[in-house]
C-alpha cells in the first residue's frame, strides 16, 4: 500500500487552491487538491510540500493533519492519504500550473468544480464550514 500527501492551501479569504489533471493521470480533467505518493525516505510534509511546488508552483509550510483516510479509487492501487493544512510563503504568489496539472485556480470549497478523487471532498466541506462570511 502506498502513501500520498496533499496540500490543503487556501488564500485566507475562504478560497481553496486545486489543481486540473493532465491526460495520462487518474482523473484526468477534473479537479483536485495538489497532491502525490510520498518518495522513498521522504518525509511526508516534505513531500506535500513539494507536491505543492510541482503542480501547482507555490512554495508552501506545510502545518496540522486535515485528514487521513484510505484512498480506494484505484481498486488494484489502495493508498494512505494524508491531507495537510497549508501556508502560501508567499501570499502574493501566482500559482501555474506544473508537473500532472494542466490548470490551477481557486475556488470556493462548497462549490468546486467536478473533483478526480472522491476524499477531498469531506476536506472541501471542512474548509466550507469554516469558511468567513
């Protein structure tokens, strides 16, 4: 079983940052939290950070646990996913999109567009919930 990691990035006014999928990826089109399978040794806020950085192009601290649950969209591939709350370093950075994605943009949790995995959205709800008015 593998493990992945995302980063939960929202832009303080109540907006959550996702990532399109590229062709050749699972879901590819649809929407996601920037996301990835943690690398051999690698530390798992490390790798969401770096996720972070590759597919969406922000640079990122990475804080608490939003969510940890098994991932079973892949019926041959289950994986551990692990969802961290996230910090733009930069507030004024323009995310792009990177490596697997082919568009970013942000968007309101409670209303986000077609998603490619089905376990961000208890986090979207989350971050609706908290969301100012």
């Amino acid at each position: 079983m593998g493990v992945g990691v995302a980063a939960v990035i929202d832009d303080g006014a109540g907006r959550v940052l996702l990532v399109q999928r590229a062709p050749g990826q699972f879901g590819a089109g649809l929407w996601c939290i920037p996301c990835g399978y943690v690398d051999w040794g690698e530390d798992l806020r490390a790798a969401a950070a770096r996720e972070a950085l590759e597919e969406a192009g922000v640079a990122v601290e990475i804080g608490d646990v939003a969510q940890v649950t098994v991932n079973r969209h892949a019926p041959d591939r289950p994986t551990v996913g692990i969802w961290f709350h996230a910090r733009l370093v930069d507030p004024r950075a323009e995310p792009r999109a990177g490596d697997d994605a082919v568009a970013v943009g942000w968007f309101d949790p409670s209303a986000p567009p077609p998603l490619a995995f089905p376990t961000d959205q208890p986090v979207l709800a989350a971050l609706a919930a908290r969301r100012p008015t």
